[in-house]
C-alpha cells in the first residue's frame, strides 16, 4: 500500500472528512512529514472510489462552497487493518533483530 | 496563483474527472493557498491519469483472459509451421520434394531465418510453462532483431516475415500482459480447450501426415504458406465453440483474426495498403474488443 493511501485511510477511520480535511489530518498523522498535495490527493481519491476503499458519505455547501464528504468502507477498513498487520508484523521483526544486536534498549 | 489559473492547470486531467471532482479541487487549492509544488503536482497527477486512462482498455480482465487465452494459443501456431517447416525439409534433403518448404525454399539455407523461429518457438513454450519473464526476454530479443537484425529477413518477403513477426508479437503480448497460458486454458475451459487442441492436431495430422498441405484448399489465402489456414481452422474452432458468446472470446477472436488482413490482396481488386490493413486490424480489434460487454462473473 503506497504512503498516500494508508495515511487517507487512517484519516477517513476515524470517521467521514472533506478534502482538506484529509489534507490536514494526514499531516498530524506523518508528524508533519508527509504533505498531501491537491493533486496527488483526489486521484488517490477516485482510485480509491473505484475500488471500493472509501464512499462519498456526504455533500455540504458552507460559503457558497460545496464541500464532500469522504468515509471509508468495510473493504477499506480492512484492506488498512491488514497494512497495519503487515507494518507491525515488520516492525517487530526488526525490533526483535536490533534488540538482538543491542541496539535497542 | 488565482482560481484562473487552477482551471487551467486542471485541463490537464481527463474531463470526466474535471466533472467529477473540479470544483471540489479547486476549492481545496485556495484552502490550501495554491504554489508551485500545487501546481506540478496538479499537472503531473493530471497527466498520469491520462496516461493511466490510456492503458485501461488492454488492462481490463477482459484483455487479460483473451490475451492469457492468446498466450496459449500462439505456440500452438507457432508450433504447426515449425514442425511443418521440418517436415518439409528433411523431405527436400532426402529428394521426396524437388524443392524447399514453401515460400520459405529461397530462404531454407538462410539459418537467421528458420533459427530466429525456432528459439522464438521454444521461448513461448517456455515462457508459458516455466518462466514468463524469461520467455518475454527472449522473443523480445528475437523480434528485435527480426525487425532490424539481418536485412535478408526484412525486405526480402514483406508478408512472409509479417507472418513471421505477427504470431511471436501475439505469444509476447500474451505472455507479457496476461497471467499466462494456464490462466488461458482456465479461461477457456477444459472441453474448449481438448476441442480446440483436436482440431488443431487433426488438421496437422491431415496435413503434415497424409501430406495434405492445405487441408481446407484456402491456398487463396495462404498462398505457399499453411499458417492462415490452421490459424483459421483454431480461430474458427474457439469462435464457434466459445467465442462470440463471452467478451474474451472476441477479442481473442480479434486478436487471431487481425493477421489475416496482413493479406487483403487476393480479395480485393486493386492493392491494399499495408498501413490500410494495419488500421484495418486495429479497428477490429477495438470494435470487437472494447464495444464488448463485460463477462459475467461465473
């Protein structure tokens, strides 16, 4: 799973969010690290649509401006749950092979 | 950087997704204050979609059954002119026949010729039972050097190394966008499959056993050389046995289809351009192939 996937999918998880929304979240996600440009987010977006991962949850109009809504389906909830699997399952290997090494307290 | 600006730099995306999600982006550009890195980044994602939206027909599960469908098929004719080839041959050197294997007698001495095939021939085999990517290396290489590698082999024969160059292009384009010639015969199903492979191993045991090199007297077609005709005889056999009833089935049709006009000339009364045939190919196998229907799931 690419980093701008699993960082939507983390954000849509903890309930339904607008474009910019996204943006912001993935940010505290990453630490900062990682910034969703618009681009990048809304062909992430109609990919992620197309699969199945995440649906439109709901449209808004605040300040003549329409807002939509994003929330993530049952597919995309475990379609995550099993990235976080796999990303746990490799950090603590490398845990485990660095505290044999002793380079980790 | 203004809402102008943002507009225009979204024409780099397809329409249907301007449609879609436009305005909603450009809102969120001004929300995020728009700069350059917005702006490639816009323009890249754009372009890429493009591109993506390009590719998507030939990477539909229905390209990829008929062309795991083709994988399969493709050694197979390959197969027959190759062992026909043989045949042939060891028939001249022993003075059975007076001369070569047909069209191919002034060019029987030509080792390039009749070796780039048989490596071709062998690399699907292997490709498809052992390793894909090594098969697809190997024709490949092989096609390469058949289209630019002797000059014997590109303008002494223009239709006979057209058919030369058709099937190997086939076997890779099988081989490298498919999942293969087991995902083929899964396609195909068994009975289709043991059908197809009975007519095809009838129709070489009629020609190359009893010495019958046209079996179905389409010499019009084939001229000198019986490929037309087998790949006529398997094409048929898939058609009316599977084919028009699945989306696969046309475009493998298409696919086996599409050499055959390589060789309008005897149909029609005045000569046809190769770039008309060419494009007459391309447009069938798009109208066969992307008008079709999605396959329902089984």
């Amino acid at each position: 799973m690419q980093e701008p996937t699993f960082l939507i999918l983390t954000a849509l998880a903890a309930g339904p969010q607008h474009g910019y929304g996204i943006i912001t979240d993935a940010g505290e996600i990453s630490e900062g690290r990682v910034r969703l440009r618009t681009g990048t987010l809304y062909t992430a977006l109609d990919r992620l649509r197309g699969e199945g991962l995440i649906e439109v949850d709901r449209e808004e109009v605040v300040d003549t401006r329409m807002r939509r809504y994003y929330r993530i389906t049952a597919a995309g909830a475990d379609a995550l749950a099993a990235e976080v699997q796999r990303m746990r399952r490799g950090a603590e290997t490398a845990a485990l092979r660095l505290g044999a090494a002793g380079g980790l307290a | 950087m203004n809402g102008t600006w943002n507009r225009r730099l979204l024409l780099a995306y397809p329409k249907h997704h301007r449609d879609e999600y436009g305005e909603e982006m450009l809102d969120v550009l001004t929300e995020c204050g728009g700069g350059p890195r917005e702006s490639a980044d816009l323009v890249v994602s754009g372009l890429r979609m493009r591109l993506d939206g390009l590719g998507a027909p030939w990477t539909t599960p229905e390209w990829r059954d008929a062309l795991a469908v083709v994988s399969l098929v493709a050694p197979l004719l390959m197969t027959i002119p190759a062992v026909w080839f043989v045949d042939s041959g060891v028939r001249h050197l022993t003075g059975e026949m007076t001369t070569g294997p047909g069209y191919l007698s002034g060019l029987f001495g030509v080792a390039p010729v009749w070796g780039v095939g048989a490596l071709a021939l062998a690399a699907a085999w292997w490709g498809g039972i052992f390793g894909r990517r090594f098969g697809i290396a190997v024709i490949l290489a092989l096609c390469v050097f058949m289209y630019v590698g002797s000059d014997r082999l590109t303008t002494s024969d223009a239709k006979a190394i057209t058919l030369g160059l058709v099937v190997p292009v086939l076997a890779l384009a099988g081989l490298a966008f498919s999942d293969g010639p087991r995902r083929g015969a899964q396609v195909l199903g068994r009975p289709v499959a043991i059908a197809m492979a009975t007519v095809a191993g009838l129709s070489f045991a009629a020609q190359g056993l009893a010495g019958l090199q046209h079996p179905l007297h389409l010499q019009v077609i084939s001229g000198e050389m019986p490929y037309y005709e087998e790949a006529l005889v398997i094409t048929m056999a898939v058609l009316v046995l599977n084919g028009f009833r699945t989306a696969y089935g046309r475009r493998v049709a298409a696919l086996l289809v599409t050499p055959l006009l390589f060789d309008l000339a005897p149909w029609t009364p005045v000569p046809v351009p190769r770039m008309a045939a060419v494009t007459l190919g391309f447009a069938l196998v798009l109208a066969l192939g992307v008008r079709s229907r999605r396959r329902p799931a089984r």
